[in-house]
C-alpha cells in the first residue's frame, strides 16, 4: 500500500530550536483505511473472461478461514460485472481456493509481507479450467 511523504521542514526547524540532535527529515502519513491482504481476479483460463460470479473464494491463513468478499468490478458494455474478490487484513502465508460450478477447484498459496503501513497486497490471478466431468 503506498505510504505518503512530506518534508517535515517546520518540524525540523522546532525540533532544532528545542535543542533536538536528532530530527527525522520525513513522516510517513498512512491512509485511514488500510487495504486488504488478498486481491484475487476470476478468469476464464482459455478466454480470460471473468468468472466471479457464481464462484465462491476463501483464504486460510494460521488458524483462519474466511471467505474473500466480490470487490473488484469492470465495466462490460455499460454493465458492472465482477471480475474478483479480496480479503485479508494481516501479513502471513496464505492458502487460498476458488470454486465455480462447471470448473477444476482453483488453490494457490502466497506470502504477504508488512509495509510501513499494513499489509502489501498480494494479487492473484484464478485462471479456473474446464472440468471435463461437468455436463
């Protein structure tokens, strides 16, 4: 997640005269709404076409499991379609699995790390193949 950072020149100024040695030369100001951890798109594996709806995605990580919410949308001639799910608000190994009728079970691991302000977000791509077994 991207971090804002300002000279602090004022700051440093009054940190001088109040006889400071050591005055940090930037702040790091984190956004009040901290992302998620997981941001997983939905495809078609020959056609790339997006296949969230309908599918269902969850993420383990440590002892949790909880389902990934549909948030991410693309615009298809004039209509809202989804596109992909996200979840997650930590850092830590990550066990996630995409189910869509008609689809191979899709299961991925990844590793998200801290930044300076939260979780880096680890995005995935589910390209889901046909299950030859599926009417």
């Amino acid at each position: 997640m991207p971090t804002r950072s300002f000279r602090a020149s004022g700051f440093v100024v009054a940190m001088a005269l109040a006889g400071c040695t050591q005055v940090p030369t930037e702040i790091n100001v984190c956004p009040a709404n901290i992302g998620y951890s997981l941001s997983v798109q939905v495809r078609d594996s020959l056609s790339a076409a997006p296949l969230a709806a309908g599918s269902v995605a969850w993420f383990e990580t440590g002892s949790i499991r909880d389902s990934l919410r549909t948030n991410i949308w693309i615009d298809v001639d004039g209509e809202l379609v989804p596109v992909g799910f996200t979840g997650g608000h930590s850092a830590g190994s990550y066990t996630v699995e995409v189910r869509k009728p008609g689809y191979q079970t899709w299961t991925a691991r990844t590793s998200v790390e801290q930044g300076p302000c939260g979780p880096i977000t680890a995005s995935l791509i589910a390209r889901l193949t046909k299950d030859p077994a599926a009417p």
